[in-house]
C-alpha cells in the first residue's frame, strides 16, 4: 500500500552500544570463574566507553573490572580506571568512588589521573562547591571529565539534592 512506512536502518553507534551493554550484562550473569577470565575485558573496557559516551555509571561492570584487574595485574588499564573514577562521580551519592579507590592498587593512588579526581571528589563531598568547579577545569582532570557526557548536570543534581539534606534555608549569597 501507497501509505506504508519503511522501516528505517538503526543508528549504528547505538546498535553497538546497545550491543556491547547487552553482552556486558549477560557476561555479569555467568559464573564468576568465567566472569574473572582476562579475555573478557576487552568487552567490559568497551561498556566504560559506552558509560562515558551515554552518561551513566555502571557499578556492577565497574567493579568486575577492578576485580580483574586485581587478579591479572598485566591487564591494568590506569586510562580505564580513571574512567572508571571519572564515572562514579555522576552515581554520587552512591559509594562507587570510594568502593572504586579502595578496590585499585595503592601505586595507582599516586598517578595525577587519580591524585586529581580524588582531590575533586573530596572538593565536592565536602560542599566547596566554587573550588569544584575551579579544580575541574585543571589540566589533570578537566579531559577526563570532559569525556563524561552529562557531568555538569548529574553533579549540579548531586550538588542540590546535598543542599535540600543540609539546610532547611539558606541565603543565595551562600551559594555563591
């Protein structure tokens, strides 16, 4: 019939993002001594691009990639695992950054990826809101949060809900 619709081809970067959470997912499903095999992280370390790209923290597959890390030290990505940090800055209030830290090796605690999001995500646990900002503009983190698409509003969104737990009123001035 003249008025029927052709169905359209799907946007390929969302089929393969689509693709990549949906094995991810069913890789969390499989039992753990399969789940820990180094060969899967190729898989997994592409669901963090997809996280940073769609602007979403995915704990469970976070935390399997730090656990196989943990177990095959050759593997370790210090890129990944400052995605990784980057992310659970956008699951705040959720634990995941300090899970995360706790979780990677203490020679990575040093590197200025890490040292640098650390010192972000105190700034902003402990309210210095105006020295947040200042600090993520700095070379040693503004890339990598740059690449989180919706960090700015997933953190003002951290930033209220905080405000609205603390303060019955506050001044605007305050906020400043």
């Amino acid at each position: 019939p003249a008025n029927t619709r052709v169905p359209q081809k799907p946007n390929i970067p969302f089929v393969s993002a689509q693709h990549i959470l949906l094995k991810a997912m069913a890789l969390l499903t499989t039992p753990d001594h399969e789940l820990f095999n180094p060969s899967n992280l190729d898989e997994l370390e592409q669901h963090v691009a997809t996280q940073m790209s769609n602007g979403f923290c995915d704990s469970r597959i976070n935390r399997a990639i730090i656990r196989l890390y943990a177990l095959h030290p050759k593997e370790q990505k210090e890129e990944i695992i400052v995605n990784i940090l980057a992310l659970s800055l956008i699951a705040l209030p959720e634990p995941d950054f300090l899970t995360t830290l706790c979780m990677i090796p203490q020679s990575l605690h040093d590197t200025e990826g890490v040292k640098g999001l650390v010192e972000v995500e105190s700034l902003l646990q402990t309210g210095r809101f105006s020295e947040f900002w200042a600090r993520t503009t700095q070379s040693d983190v503004a890339g990598v949060l740059a690449n989180v698409t919706g960090f700015a509003a997933a953190v003002r969104k951290f930033m209220i809900t905080a405000l609205l737990i603390t303060y019955k009123s506050i001044k605007v001035s305050a906020l400043r």
